[in-house]
C-alpha cells in the first residue's frame, strides 16, 4: 500500500472517530445501560446510531444494513423498553430466516434485558420440541422465532396477535430467498390493530418493496453503506486450476496452519464432501448445512465454539446463526454467488479488533475475472497470489514447531535431563536424540502436494468440434430441470422455490426462469447445482405429490410426435380429410 493510500485512510479513521456516537446519548433507559457498560459496549455502530432513536419514536423503519453491523441491539433496545412487562402476552414478534439467527437474538436480547425483572422470550423454531414451544408461548411478551415456525403456532393457536405492538423482519431478503415471502404476509395480515413495522435488509429487491409498501406505514430509510470496512481483514484470491480445488484447499490449510477456520461453500453436498475429506486427513472439521437435525446442529456448533473442533465448513445460509469471535481464516471454496454473501463471509473474521485473512479460490479464466468484479463492486481490497509451493508450506510448518519449542524450553524441561544424559552417554548424539523427540512430538512431516500452475492461463480453455479454443467458463451456465408436478397439481412457482431452497439451502437468487405447465414444472438452475438438488428433491413432496426430477432438453423426443395426426382410435385424421370426410367435407 503506497502512502498516499495510508494517509487516506488514517483521514478517514479519524474522521470516524469524530463521527462516533456513545450509547449514552442515545434514548436508552438506566437498566438496558447498566447491562451495555458491563459488557464494555461503548460506542454504537451506524446502524445502531442511526436507527435506534428512529425506532424508539414508534416510526416504522426500513434499515439497510449487512449482517453483523448490531442490528439487534437497533431494534431490540426499543422493544425492551416499549413492552408491557406486566403483561405475559406476546407483544413482539421478532422473524429470523433461520433457528441459529432466532437462537442468537434471542440471547442477545436476554443480555440487554439482564436488569430488566418481567420480560420474557421464547424462541420458537423448526427442529425443536413443539411442547417446550408453547409452554414458553404462554408467559413471552417477546416472541422470536422462523417464519414457518411462527405460523404453525398460529395455525394451532398457541400464539395470538392480539397485544402485538412491533413486528421485527431480521434479514428480510434472506427470509425471502428461502421462500417466506406468503408465510410473512400471512404473518403480517393477522395483526389488525395498528403496530410498529421494523425491517432489516442487506439488499432491497423488489418483492421487499412490495412488503413495505404493503404492510408499513410512512417508513423511514436508514441506510448504511455496503462497504467492507473492516481494515484487518487480510484478503487473497488464489487461482487454482480446474480440478485441483480440494488439493489447493489442503496446502493452503497447511500453509496458513489456523486454530480456527471455517470453510464456505455454495452447496449441502460439497460441506459434506470436505469435511469428510478433511477428516480423512486428520483436520479436525466438521460440516453444517439445513439437512442437520437440530441435535447435531447444536453438537457441532458447540465443538467448534469451544475449539474441539479446528474447521467448520458451512453454507452460507447456515452459517448466519455462526457467532465466533476468535476465527483467523475463512475459506471461500466456492465463490460467493454475489458481494453481500462476500461481505459476510469475510466478516466472520477480523472481529473484536483481532486480526484475520480472507481466501477466495478461483478457477482461471473467467472465474477469477467474475471474483474482483464482485470484490472492486464493495470495495474489497484484494490480492492475487499463486499458491504457496512446497518449500514454503514446509518452512511455516517448521517455523510453527520451532516456537514451540522456544516456548518448552523456557518453561523448563528438567525432568528429561538425565535420560538425555544416558542416552549421551551409550553413544547416541545430541542431534539424533532432538530428531527423535521431535518426531514424537510432532509425527512425519505431512504430506505435502505442490500444484503446478498452467503455463499460460488457456490451460483451462477446451476445444471445440472445429478446433477453436473456447473458453468454458463463458459457456451458458444454465441448465433446466423437470419436475413432475404442475398447475393440476395446485402447484405455483414459489411452492418450486421454497421447496428448493428449503430442503438444498440454495438462495432464491439462484434459481432461475421457472415455468409451470399443467402437468408438469422446469426449473432453471446453475449447472453445478443440478446433481446435488435432484438427489436432494427427488422424492420428497410438494403439495402432497411425490416429486420425480429429471434433466430436461429442449430439444423434442425423436417420437414425441408421431400419434400427432391420430384419433384416439388410431384412424389417420388426414387418411379422412383426403376421402372427403372431416374438416373439408364441408368445405365441399
């Protein structure tokens, strides 16, 4: 960095530190501060300073802001402080798009409130005991919860909107990608009497728009800018040739060598695979994505919070609940499928003022070219580098155990003296006796795959049937599917969604043009989506119909055809207009 860019942006810091605004001066009451001072929470973020007081004058609120800038905190405090704490009825409804995310602000509000006596919280999500669910129903005056979740309560009864004052959307475009958009109108309608609307979103598509015109009243924007902010994040994209992702994967966890990392990729199938090979090898990883029960979600997150396990690789819808502050690296094995998916990625490291690296692994070619467009468009700072070779993955590896044993020597190692000195004294050398403990200690040096790059980047082109090079990665990268159920089946296009990206935890920005025939749907997906979605869908159910999904050309079967001039007996309909008969036999 040169030093007309350091100065820059030592301006810019100080010019932020100005801007700061202390949680003291927001409109915030004795107890809520008492417990933000002992968490050391001094300053709010900007979107907590901004949206905060807005919130507590009972305005309705649209926030623009990306994950992780404190929106709970925003919308919380004034929900705290706005309930009747005498009154065990649900008075707050908080939506989230998944158990982790309900899970998590539902803690954090627990924290804020800690002074507060009579406010009570349920969290109510899919995967959990129904029974539990209701039990807490029945005290909370704030309710957080998954949309499907909240109205299966609703459904039974077991929640009522009656006293509901404010309804929270927390991430409201990711809620929508997943397919709640019916289930939060539906939510929305059955409030009758007049309340406060507050909706969070990292983006603003239209169907967002469509709800705040809707369902609020005279919404105040507050917008935050969609930049990566966070100066300590180191950040590197390396390009890798086609088919050696998984291998660049391990040397580079060799290289970096984290305490602890985590891993996105873009699909179920892929987290599965890599944990699966990371354990094979001997890194501690495990992966988590929507198909986990509940159980074993909370079994994984609970390892890799307390370090028993050193790699968690995740998608990106299951990793918004992920709340880790002391992560160094973040992988993207996949790239992100757009620049809010980086910025949140990347953001789970760097945080509390630690610092933290940021991969991206790029295929050549048009990947690599796709990647900064998306890193310049949030102005990522990004470098390109070539994968470490063996030497260097060797020398961090050394570097590593040789601290180690810096610090072992200066704590003392006394007790082994005299075996040493035995040793020493039968013949064996100093040299020899420090190899072999060392190689207790440590074990066989790993294995170690160096790979090789391209000699020039058309490596990665193929040729075609005319012997021209073509680049693959420009080719069309869509691929339809279809699914054997349609109009006749009561079946639209957001049942489609919802039932791929609740059961693939694909964002609806992924899928494609759908078209919805009587009998019959096809679905446009990324080409690297398809297998993993048809095997994942195909027989489970939508709208009662066992779904079958197969590849769809758009080319016509050979005999598709063929009883096309036919009567259902089998007559030849031209054989009769030839005769005379049929359509002509009147033009006669």
């Amino acid at each position: 960095m040169n030093k007309e860019n350091n100065i820059e942006i030592t301006q810019q810091t100080e010019q932020q530190e100005m801007n700061r605004v202390r949680f003291e001066e927001l409109p915030i009451c004795p107890e809520i501060m008492s417990a933000l001072d002992e968490r050391g929470f001094e300053y709010a973020t900007e979107i907590q300073a901004k949206s905060l007081p807005v919130i507590s004058e009972g305005k309705d609120i649209i926030g623009k802001s990306q994950t992780g800038t404190g929106k709970t905190i925003a919308f919380g405090i004034p929900a705290l402080q706005m309930i009747d704490r005498e009154l065990s009825k649900a008075q707050v409804i908080i939506l989230c798009p998944t158990r982790e995310l309900a899970m998590q602000a539902g803690d954090e509000l627990r924290k804020v409130a800690k002074r507060l006596k009579g406010v009570k919280i349920a969290e109510v999500y899919g995967g959990a005991p129904m029974e539990r669910q209701i039990f807490d129903l029945k005290r909370a005056n704030i309710v957080v919860g998954t949309p499907g979740r909240v109205m299966d309560h609703l459904r039974r009864r077991t929640l009522k909107m009656d006293n509901i004052k404010m309804v929270v959307l927390d991430e409201a475009d990711e809620m929508l990608s997943m397919g709640f958009c019916e289930d939060i109108e539906t939510i929305l309608s059955e409030i009758e009497q007049e309340h406060q609307t507050v909706l969070f979103s990292a983006t603003m598509p239209k169907p967002i728009m469509e709800i705040t015109r809707k369902f609020q009243k005279d919404p105040v924007l507050v917008s935050v800018a969609n930049k990566v902010t966070v100066q300590k994040i180191k950040q590197f994209a390396y390009r890798v040739p086609k088919g050696s992702k998984t291998d660049a994967l391990i040397l580079l966890l060799q290289y970096y060598n984290p305490t602890r990392c985590l891993i996105f990729t873009n699909t179920k199938l892929m987290t599965d695979e890599i944990a699966e090979k990371l354990n094979e090898l001997n890194f501690e990883s495990a992966g988590i994505h929507g198909d986990l029960k509940q159980s074993q979600r909370t079994r994984v997150m609970g390892d890799y919070k307390k370090g028993k396990t050193q790699i968690l690789v995740a998608t990106d819808v299951a990793a918004r609940g992920i709340d880790v502050k002391d992560i160094d690296l973040v992988i993207n094995y996949d790239i992100p499928q757009n620049s809010e998916y980086y910025v949140h990625r990347i953001g789970r490291t760097g945080r509390a003022g630690r610092e933290g690296t940021a991969i991206t692994l790029c295929c050549y070619g048009r990947q690599t070219d796709d990647f900064f467009r998306m890193a310049r468009s949030v102005d990522a700072n990004v470098e390109l580098s070539s994968l470490p070779k063996q030497k260097d993955v060797l020398k961090t590896i050394n570097e590593k155990n040789k601290k180690i044993i810096l610090e072992k020597l200066n704590e003392g190692i006394f007790d082994y003296e005299k075996i040493v000195k035995n040793l020493i004294d039968i013949g064996i050398s100093a040299e020899n006796i420090a190899a072999a403990a060392l190689q207790l200690a440590f074990g066989n040096p790993p294995k170690i795959t160096e790979i090789e790059e391209p000699k020039n980047a058309k490596d990665d082109y193929h040729r075609t049937s005319r012997g021209q090079k073509k680049n693959y990665e420009t080719d069309d990268n869509i691929t339809r599917i279809r699914i054997n159920v349609g109009r006749q089946h009561k079946v639209a296009a957001n049942h489609l969604v919802g039932a791929i990206t609740e059961s693939t935890g694909m964002s609806g920005k992924e899928i494609g043009k759908i078209d919805v025939y009587r009998e019959y749907s096809l679905v446009s997906l990324p080409k690297e989506r398809v297998r993993d979605t048809a095997e994942i869908l195909d027989g489970t159910k939508i709208n009662g119909v066992k779904v079958n999904v197969k590849p769809y050309s758009d080319e016509p079967p050979k005999n598709k055809d063929k009883n096309k001039d036919k009567y259902k007996d089998g007559r030849s309909r031209k054989g009769r207009e030839h005769k005379g008969l049929g359509k002509n036999k009147k033009s006669k």
